[in-house]
C-alpha cells in the first residue's frame, strides 16, 4: 500500500508542479487542492471479524463565492472532482463457481482493493470566521481489483459517500479537516451479487489555497425576486438488472444437478412512464407528485417459477386455498404507482429523494385475486408472493439526481437508485420535460 501511495502522491505533485506554470491558475483563487487519511470499519460483512478499511483521498476543488444567488443561499459551497484509494485487513471472502461436473463449489480469497473517482460537493451547516462545521456529498464509480465474491459482483461499481465534520482555517491558505464519514460501493443489480460494503470511517484532511482564498460576496446583495410556479412535467425511465430470483435446482438427463448461481441469472429491462406535477416553492427546495406506470420483464420469470412450483406440488397451489395457475402475457408485467419526491436544487443541478406505495398490479386481471393493502409484505397474499418481482411489492424508495437544461430549465435527465427496502433494485436513468407550467398570483 505504501508504494502505491507514494506513485500517488508523486503523481500529484508532478500535476501541481505542471499546473503552477498556468497564469490563470496562479491568479485564481477558487482553486484548491485537499488530500485526506481515511481509517474505519465495513458494516456489515459476512465474516467473524469485521475488517478495517484504510484510504487515501485526493481531491481538486473550486470555491464559490457567492457571486450567483444560488451559492449564497447554500453558504458559499464548494465542489470539484476526487480521486480515492481504498484497501482492508479481509483475510479471504467467499466465492461461488462451478466444478467440471456441474457442481456449485466456494473457495475463499481476498477481497482486493478499490479505486474511486467522480465529483463532490462541500456545504456548511455553520461558517464563521476561523470554523466550519460541514458536510460533504461524493458520487461516481469504484474499480474492485478482484469480484465476483459474495460481496462484489463486478469490476466496476457505484461510489457513494456523506460526510460531516468542522473545518478550521489556518492563515489564508491552509485548511485543517476531521470528518466522519459514511461510504457506500455497490453495482446497481447490474451484476450479482450485489451486496455491495459500507463503511464507516473517520477522515482527516489537510486543504491548501495556492492562490489564498476568493472575496465572498455579501448575503446582503439582493437578488432577483423568486416567484413560486407548479408544472406539468413528464418522463421516461429505463433500468436494466438481474434477477434476484433463483429458479429451483433440478437435475438433467446426464445427471447434472443445474441451478442459477448469481451470475447466471438473466437480465431484465425495466421501465416507467411518469406524468405529474413539479412544484418550486422555495429558491432551494422543491418537490414532484406524480403516477407512475411501470413495466419490467423480470414478470416473466415470477410466472416461469410458478409453472415450475405447480409441478413440484408447492403447498400454494395444493393446499385449501390454492391459488391459480396462469399463464403470463406481456401486459401481466404492468405496475401503476403514486409517488413523491424531494428535490435541493444547487442551481441546475437538484438532489432529489422520494418514495412510491403502489396502486394496482396486472397480474389481478383475469382472476378473483385482490391486492393486499398495507406496508408490511408479510401480509401479501400467496398469489402476490408467487407472481409478483421482488422490485415491485408494496412501496419503493429513490434517491438520486437530476440536472436541468434548457434557457427555461424545460428539460432534464437525471440518475436515481430504485430502492425497496432498504436494498437497492437497479439504477434508473430518466429524461424529463416540462410541458406546461404556471406562476402563482402575486
């Protein structure tokens, strides 16, 4: 780890060194440069011992200085593009093959390291003159050197990271940093399994001003009249994952005993249509209620595992209440729900997270099966445990961003994680527009 580190860090300054020629650079003073020690523990893994992680971030930044009205309402944020190393104490994790026979075999080998890059985004919850208390918001992709265990799926993942901590100032150029931080790698079902690690660490960092350090411009400036308005918007959003669902073990004609491993699993498309209301009520905050029709493939395999539970004699379709067997159709993958969602919007670009409860489900037609109402999926009926994905029972959660385009801001695209239950069930990718909208009365 040490030789890696000091490649690193050799890297880094050479960057520095070839950038100080820039005269824009040197007469800039929103640049910064941070780099931070990160130590912890992965919470939770499937070992005796929880491993501790170990890292080094490196990070290049801008300060804002309040000269859109946007950076003053957020006090004066930051933000800028980070490089991350990560490495653990893991002795040997579990990975699941097949032999020349057929058979699922485990070995045990180590986990490897992790590599990250992407943006991040730096706020205070209280500035003053000599300290900060912070937070700090981080996303892009992570490089596992080793996957396919039980906790990694995939070479490349989802990097997600919050953070909390004081700043203190040190002259006008150098910022010392204490954070304690939650980090979250996982592939977005793209590729089982998809357990993913979390992490929680403390992070020290030192922050440094070649140039000292921007003139802020006072909250006192006024800034143009906000007036609430609501819209009409629409969107499309498209997913892809791999099923969770294991189909049953069986045994074929030359005696080999087949059953999915999580990298056999097909994959499914997923996808929404979406229309309902977008409401600015605050120069920061907003917020969207809409309906949601859904559609995914992974229907199909629900009703594939049906026909095959049927043949086995499952106790759903044999005991005083069996339920029925259909056959599956296109249209018994449709899904309509109502959902809300939160909105901070840092300019044109809006962190966002909401939820859904669902309405209705297609796979009732036909039948004199109703839907269960309520939160708790233990009150499912057989038939909804039986044909429904796992992705689409009861209620779901999302989190992600949106970035929106245009002079009048009419269009958007936007990133979110489709969550149900705490477990994340794909990664959407959405375009939207605006149809319409109107300003309050004055």
């Amino acid at each position: 780890m040490r030789n890696r580190i000091a490649v690193v860090l050799l890297a880094l300054c050479l960057h520095w060194a070839a950038w100080a020629q820039s005269p824009t650079l040197l007469n800039d003073s929103h640049t910064f440069y941070e780099a931070d020690l990160r130590y912890g523990k992965f919470l939770p893994f499937d070992v005796e011992n929880i491993p501790s992680v170990y890292g080094l971030d490196l990070k290049i930044g801008r300060q804002t200085d309040g000269r859109a009205a946007w950076e003053r309402d957020f006090n004066y944020p930051s933000y800028g593009v980070f490089f991350r190393y990560s490495t653990n104490n893991m002795d040997s994790v579990k990975y699941v093959g097949r032999d020349e026979n057929g058979y699922e075999r485990a070995t045990w080998e180590p986990l490897g390291d992790c590599y990250s890059l992407g943006g991040f985004l730096n706020g205070h919850f209280y500035r003053g003159k000599y300290w900060s208390l912070d937070y700090g918001l981080m996303g892009g992709l992570s490089f596992w050197t080793r996957h396919g265990n039980i906790i990694i799926g995939s070479v490349a993942n989802v990097h997600l990271s919050m953070e909390v901590g004081p700043t203190v100032r040190v002259g006008n150029q150098f910022d010392l940093l204490l954070r304690y931080q939650l980090s979250h790698t996982s592939n977005a079902a793209l590729r089982l399994p998809n357990r993913g690690t979390n992490a929680l660490c403390w992070q020290v960092g030192l922050r440094y001003h070649p140039n000292g350090r921007p003139e802020l411009v006072p909250k006192a400036k006024p800034r143009p009249a906000f007036q609430k308005y609501t819209s009409l918007f629409a969107t499309e959003t498209v997913g892809i994952l791999q099923t969770n669902e294991w189909m049953r073990s069986h045994q074929t004609a030359d005696g080999t005993m087949v059953s999915d491993l999580p990298f056999e699993r097909p994959y499914y498309f997923a996808d929404q249509v979406q229309l309902g209301l977008h409401r600015q009520f605050h120069p920061k905050f907003s917020y969207d209620v809409a309906f949601d029709l859904c559609w995914t493939g992974e229907t199909k395999r629900m009703y594939e595992k049906a026909h095959q539970m049927h043949a086995e004699g499952h106790e759903y379709f044999t005991g005083d209440n069996p339920i029925p067997l259909i056959e599956y159709g296109f249209g018994r993958s449709l899904h309509l729900a109502t959902s809300f969602l939160f909105e901070v919007n840092y300019n044109r670009f809006a962190f966002c997270i909401g939820g859904a409860y669902y309405l209705w489900h297609s796979i009732y037609h036909g039948t004199d099966q109703k839907k269960t109402w309520g939160l708790a999926e233990s009150s499912e009926s057989h038939f909804e445990d039986t044909y429904l994905p796992p992705c689409y029972r009861t209620f779901y959660e999302r989190m992600g961003f949106k970035y929106y385009m245009g002079e009048r801001r009419n269009l958007f695209a936007g990133c979110f994680m489709k969550v149900h239950s705490g477990v994340i069930d794909y990664a959407e990718f959405t375009f939207g527009i605006n149809l319409f909208g109107w300003e309050d009365k004055k």
